[in-house]
C-alpha cells in the first residue's frame, strides 16, 4: 500500500486514497443512520448515495486534474 500515505486523511493525494476514505466515510455514516433508524432501507439508500457520491467526485476531480 505504498500510494497511501498518512498525510492523504487530510487531503487525498491521489484517487485510490480519496476513494478508500470515502468508502471508510460513507460506511461510518450509514452505520450512524442505521443506528438511529433501525431501518435497512435507509442504510442501503445512505451507503448507495454516498458510494456514488465518492466515485463521481473522483472521477470529476480526476478529469480536472485535481489527482
């Protein structure tokens, strides 16, 4: 795992790290609504938005020439 380093949890350095903290990110944030709703509809609907929201972002940062 030489393309993560421990500076990329403040700001990813290349796509690989920026979508794994997502992935990391949107499960935390999914199991914290589940928690609260106890409903798996609404953990599904969480971990899909934000895993497409990650991979998008990705993707648009990386056809800018943000990575």
């Amino acid at each position: 795992m030489n393309w993560l380093n421990w500076n990329d949890l403040l700001a990813p350095s290349n796509p690989y790290a920026a979508v794994l903290f997502g992935i990391i990110l949107t499960i935390v944030v999914a199991f914290s609504i589940w928690v609260e709703t106890r409903q798996i509809r609404t953990l599904f609907i969480a971990m899909i938005s934000g895993g497409l929201t990650t991979i998008i972002g990705v993707g648009l940062l990386t056809m800018v020439g943000f990575y």
